[in-house]
C-alpha cells in the first residue's frame, strides 16, 4: 500500500519530487516518462503556481469563432477537456451575429469583503459605531492599496449586517482590473483591530465573500425564428420553462453554462472556483434557479438573457503569471476585465442557447457522442487516422464504448493501422 507521508517533497526539485512519488505509488517506467515530457515546457511555472509539483496537467485550448459581443468580433479562448463546449460556442455565436450578437452590461468591479464580529452584546449599537466611522474605515482600506486607488479603485462603501449572533460587516472595494480576492482579503485583515476597538466586539473571519452580487454582468441576444426555425424557438422556450419550474434541471441547465465560462476563466489564468461559486449561489438567491432566461419576441424571435457574477481580472493571480493567460488575454483582445467579464457572459449565454437547441430537438447525444466517441477510441489504443475511423464505426453501430473501440481495432487491417 501507497505510504502518504513523504517529508521534505515540497523541498525537493520537481524532478526529485517526481521520483519520490513514482516509487512510492509503484508508478511504471512509461507513466513517469509522460509526466516527466508533460512538464518539460510549463514545469517552471506550475512550479511557482502550486505546492508539491511533479508535472503538468494539460488542457486542450480551443478558439471559438462567431462572436460578435456589443458590437465587436472577438475570437474566444477556451481551455477544456469536455468535448462539443467550443463547437456550442461557434455554432451559437454564428445563429445570432446577423442580427446583432450579443449586448452586454456590466456593474462596475466591486468585490465584498467579510468582517465578522462576536462576542457583542448590542449587536444595533456596534452597527452604529460602524457606520458613525465609515469615513475612517473608508481611509485605513484606501491606504492598503496606493496602487489600485490610483487607478481609480478602491474602498467604496461599507455595510453593517445583523446576523445574530454576529455582527457582519461587508466592505465594499472596486478592484479594477483585478479579480480581487487578495486585494480585499488584505483590507477586511488590516482593518479588523479598528473594528475591535470601535465595537468592543472580536473580530473572527476576515475574507471576501465568493457572491460577487455587485459585480454583475448581463447580456442578451436574438435567435430570428428564420435562423434557428419556429419550431427550435418554441422548443427552447419549454426547455428553459422546465429549467424554471425544477431544481434538478435548473443545476444542469447552469452547468452548461458553467461549461463555456469557465473554459474562458481557465485559459486566461481566472479563479474558476470563484466563478462557480458565485454563479451557483447567486442562481440560488430566492430558491435555486436558471441564470438565463428565454422569451418571444413579438416577431416570433427568441430573446436570450443572461444575469451573473462575473469575478474575473486581467491582472493578479494566474492571469499575469501564466504566458498561455497572457496570450489568450492577447487573442481575445480583452484589455480590461470589464470586456473580459462581458465576453464571458455572451460566451455563457451562447452556449446555454446551443444546448437548448440540442436538447430541444435532436436530443444532445448525437453531436455530443461524435466527439466523445474520439476520445473513447484515443483511450483504447487508436493513433492518428485510427481515431476519426474508430469513432465513426462506433457511432454508426450507436456503441461508443472502450471494448468495441479495442474490438474494431484488433479487426483493422494490419496495413492500415
Ligand atoms: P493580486 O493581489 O495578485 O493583484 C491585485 C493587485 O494588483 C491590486 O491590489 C493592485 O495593487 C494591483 N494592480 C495593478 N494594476 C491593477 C489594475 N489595473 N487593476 C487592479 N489592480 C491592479 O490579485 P487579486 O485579484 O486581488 O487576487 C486574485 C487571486 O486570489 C486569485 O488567484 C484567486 O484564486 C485568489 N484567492 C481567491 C479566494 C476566493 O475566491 N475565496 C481567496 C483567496 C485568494
């Protein structure tokens, strides 16, 4: 059995570390040598990225075409392993630039931090003490950070909640190009012995919280019913009235949603934990919902919307660290996260739409196995011209498994392997 206790990995070079691990977990000569291969060209950077490095784990980047977002084309990187998300992304985006793309708009960048407060005994009167010297409290945030207050960011406001038995205080701080954590987190702790003081209370948690409900974006687009057809418009609308009316489809209808955002988030270095949070507890704010929505228009066209946290920054964390960021940043043009934000919300809403459309009328399966079917047939063995040949026989025979991916392999002309 494998023994977990490895002192001393993290002190190691990455390829110690590697070695060390590939004994311990009994790991074959080939499996080594494709880590090793994986993180000879990122394996620097995964290194001052995270902890405990051993190699890299590769994501495809795809680019999806047809976006048109508040009336520019932008060409949109995505990093993901899940096959048919660009294809959706490409295939929507082109069934509404004609008539207009996406429009979008944005909240500015705010991000809330946290401060909680315990062991008050008037939990009205500390909140009034709060907010009696919000001035103060307002100077002390500003002087953490010079650099961003002179990019016009900065404290905005604060908010005294009463959450029994606590004291909950929220700052407001637009972060700019920032996605924010870090820079909020360090305010919410440099303030907290001033909140002691004004309050009499202690001071616990001191973090942003991930429901970004003041940096919304929203965007909408139209489907001509001469594009997509009469018939998909009113299968769309059933499908998201489903969506609306039942949790259980309500999560999944988010989730493809999520797919597209967070290929984008991926590829340009954003937190994607963050987005999911922030999506997934804003869709639950007033019981748990759909983040889009759907309607006719008068001329019988499907008007598409879509409202959600978007915690994204072009500068900070992964996003400067990582050249494949800085280069996706670079190809969709985004120098600012408030385009980042907006194009990621089109990027969302595009992609919810080509999933209705699948579902509303072939069903996903037929597009979605064609390219799962690929990777069936990569797992089994095919190579090269193999893959395309494999996964085309097993979806005629509607059989995308492993077995009969290996099966039509052994059955292949030596020749033609
Ligand atoms: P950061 O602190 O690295 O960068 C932000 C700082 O950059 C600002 O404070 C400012 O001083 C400076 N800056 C320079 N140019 C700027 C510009 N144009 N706009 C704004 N600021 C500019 O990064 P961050 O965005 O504060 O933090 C993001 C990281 O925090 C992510 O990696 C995320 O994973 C991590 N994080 C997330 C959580 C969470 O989501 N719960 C918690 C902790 C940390």
């Amino acid at each position: 059995m494998t023994n977990s206790r490895l002192p001393g990995l993290h002190n190691l070079p990455r390829a110690e570390r590697l070695t060390r691990v590939a004994q311990a977990a009994g790991l074959d000569a080939a499996a080594r040598a494709h880590l090793e291969a994986a993180a000879a060209h990122d394996g620097e950077i995964a290194d001052h990225l995270s902890e405990n490095v051993i190699s890299v784990m590769a994501v495809p980047l795809g680019v999806a075409t047809n976006l048109r977002v508040d009336g520019q084309d932008v060409l949109v990187p995505m990093a993901t392993e899940e096959s048919s998300v660009v294809a959706a992304v490409c295939n929507g985006a082109r069934a509404c630039r004609d008539a207009g793309g996406v429009v979008t708009e944005a909240d500015p960048p705010r991000m809330i931090a946290q401060v909680q407060v315990t062991g008050l005994e008037d939990l009205s009167a500390a909140r009034d003490a709060v907010l009696a010297r919000r001035d103060e409290i307002a100077a002390r945030c500003n002087a953490c950070d010079p650099v961003l207050v002179r990019l016009g960011g900065g404290f905005r406001d604060v908010e005294a909640r009463i959450v029994p038995p606590f004291l909950v205080l929220h700052l407001i701080v637009d972060v700019r190009d920032a996605m924010g954590a870090n820079t909020v987190n360090t305010m919410a702790e440099r303030i907290a012995p001033f909140v002691e003081e004004i309050t009499g209370g202690r001071v616990g948690l001191r973090i942003l919280s991930n429901l970004a409900d003041r940096r919304l974006v929203r965007a909408r687009a139209v489907w001509p019913a001469e594009v997509i057809g009469a018939d998909v418009v009113d299968g769309i609308l059933s499908a998201w009235a489903f969506a609306a009316a039942d949790p259980y489809r309500a999560a999944t209808h988010n989730k493809g949603i999520m797919n597209g955002i967070d290929a984008v988030g991926l590829a340009t270095g954003n937190d994607t934990r963050a987005l999911e949070a922030g999506a997934h507890a804003f869709a639950a704010q007033g019981g748990y919902g759909p983040l889009s929505s759907y309607e006719k228009t008068p001329q019988g066209d499907l008007l598409g919307r879509i409202e959600l946290p978007m915690p994204v920054g072009i500068v900070g964390g992964a996003t400067r660290a990582h050249p494949t960021a800085q280069a996706a940043l670079k190809i969709m043009g985004a120098t600012t996260a408030d385009r980042l934000a907006r194009v990621m919300a089109a990027v969302g809403l595009v992609q919810n739409f080509s999933a209705l459309r699948a579902l509303a009328t072939e069903g996903i399966q037929r597009g979605h196995m064609g390219l799962h079917a690929r990777n069936v047939a990569i797992a089994a063995g095919a190579t090269g011209a193999q893959i395309d040949r494999i996964a085309r026989a097993m979806v005629e025979r509607g059989e995308i498994r492993e077995n009969v991916a290996r099966t039509l392999l052994d059955e292949m002309p030596r020749k033609g392997r």
